[in-house]
C-alpha cells in the first residue's frame, strides 16, 4: 500500500492500489484490524476514482463541435 495521500494520486494510481486492496481482502490472509484498514484506503481511493473519473467527464462534455462534428475547442468548465 502506497504511502501517498490518496488525495494525490493521479486516476491510474488510484486504480492500481485500489486493485491491490480488493485482492488482498478477497484473498482473505490479512487480520481483521488490517482488513478494517484495507476497506478504508480503498473506500478512499474509490472516491477518488470517481472524482477523476467525473471531472474527465466533465472535460469531454465541454468540448464544442461544429456542424460537420469537428472539434472547435472547449467551453469553460466551471471549478477547473
């Protein structure tokens, strides 16, 4: 498990040690007080996840087309 502060992962990282996480709690082999341990990261990086996930999702919704469907670049998306 990752040292750094889930708030500063980037999406491919927080994917990686949340797959971690979810194979070591199906494996089973942790004691309960690191399981407990284990569902919290994972909660987190899940959050954090879905937070890239949605502001990527955002970027993407912002990006303008002309009539022929071709990109013309971006509106502003609010917060970024």
């Amino acid at each position: 498990m990752s040292e750094k502060p889930v708030s500063e992962m980037s999406f491919e990282e927080a994917m990686a040690e949340l797959e971690a996480v979810v194979g070591q709690l199906e494996r089973g082999d942790v004691a309960l007080d690191r399981s407990i341990e284990l569902y919290e990261r994972g909660a987190a990086l899940k959050k954090r996840c879905e937070e890239e996930l949605a502001r990527a999702e955002e970027k993407v919704a912002a990006i303008t087309l002309d009539a022929d469907g071709n990109p013309t670049g971006a509106r502003p998306v609010e917060g970024l």
